[in-house]
C-alpha cells in the first residue's frame, strides 16, 4: 500500500528553527509537495521537490532524498503567523497526489 | 482572478438527500480535482478532470458522481447522502504537467444527519 507518514503535532518557539518530516512509500514517485493549512482554510502551496536536495524559498526550505523516502521542511525565524498544518503529498506512478495527515505546528511565544 | 470558488461553504444534509457541490476557476487551468479532508486523515481524490468532457475516479469516488461540460466548472454530486460522507470538501485546479501545484478553493463543510 502507499503510505506517507508525518509526526501529528510540533511545538516552537516564535524565532526558532524547526523541521518537519516526511517519509514516504508509494508506487513509483514523480515529485514531492508541501502544502501550508490554516485551520478552517485550503491548502496552499509551499514547495516542490523532485531531485535530491535542498530547496530554499525565503524563511521556508524543503530537502528530499528520493534512495531514503524522506524529505522535511525547514521553517526558519519562525512567526505566530506560521501556526497552521503543514501537509507533505507525493505524486506516485499514476500522477495522482498521495496526501500525508498533516502535522500541527504550535508556535509559542 | 477569484481563483477557485466553491459554494456552499456550509450545508446540513439529511440522510438519502441528494446535493451539488458547485467549483468554479477562472485560471484557464484544464486539470480540476475533488477532495475530501477527514479530521487526523490526509486529502483523499475523490473525482479529478484532465479537461472539458473528460473526468477519472480517483481512490473514494463511491457515492459520488461529476461532470465536466466547461473548462471554468467541475460539480460534485452527491447521491443518497450517507454519515459517512461527513466532511470538508475541497475543490483544485491546476495546469498539466507534473512539476505544477495545485490551487485549492476555499472548501465546503458538508454534515450528514
């Protein structure tokens, strides 16, 4: 079966680092999305990762290595505003997205 | 652009009734999707389009039913209404190709009763 795992919840400190990950098993793999959810809100877009590596876009970086099944998001001089789940999805063989549950992120001040 | 808009945001349903959920984007984008979000559970694709006329099933389409007449809208039907169809909705869209995200409208609570 496909699976992609994440930890339920996380808790930081406002201006701290934190990391989130994600391991995945699915049927073939053609890319690797993290998606941003404010509670009682859609999804939006963060990141794309199809090769091993790391990709950075401002406060918020994504690795992935494909041989490990594993990537996570780098959340960096974190913000109140930065409370919300944070969704890890893989497009597998069929190029449908295999979403992960989401993990909550806590900010404290 | 408005993006992808989604009515209702809110519906109460009792069980056996029928509703349409309606999606409506204005991105010009052909692939358009269905999903549902339980509580503690990842998105699950319920229905997705790669264009006008065409739609697929996705991995929990029983119980539901779409079509695609137009590029801009993608209903969801709802048939016999069941509990278990309980949840948030949601409708995307995107351009083809796999490297493209997808943009999601703002979602529509359904409860069944």
């Amino acid at each position: 079966g496909q699976n992609i795992d994440q930890p339920t919840e996380m808790t930081a400190t406002e201006g701290a680092i934190v990391q989130i990950n994600c391991t995945y098993q699915t049927s073939g793999f053609n890319g690797l999305f993290w998606y941003q959810q404010h509670a009682g809100e859609a999804p939006t877009f963060l990141s794309y990762n199809v090769l091993d590596g790391l990709e950075e876009k401002g406060r918020f970086s994504s690795f992935l290595s494909r041989s490990k099944g594993y990537s996570y998001l780098l959340l960096k001089e974190l913000q109140m505003k930065d409370s919300a789940s944070y969704l890890c999805a893989v497009r597998d063989s069929n190029y449908q997205l295999i979403w992960g549950a989401g993990t909550k992120l806590i900010i404290k001040p | 652009n408005a993006g992808v808009t989604q009515t209702p945001k809110f519906r109460i349903l009792k069980i056996g009734q029928s509703m349409t959920l309606q999606c409506t984007q204005d991105m010009n984008h052909n692939y358009m999707y269905w999903y549902r979000q339980d509580p503690g559970m990842g998105l699950k694709l319920i229905y997705y389009s790669v264009g006008a006329g065409i739609t697929d099933k996705g991995e929990v389409p029983n119980g539901y039913n779409v079509s695609r007449s137009t590029t801009e809208d993608f209903p969801l039907r709802l048939e016999l209404a069941a509990p278990s169809q309980t949840s948030v909705y949601f409708c995307a869209s995107s351009l083809p190709g796999l490297t493209y995200e997808q943009y999601f409208g703002p979602g529509t609570r359904l409860t069944v009763t």
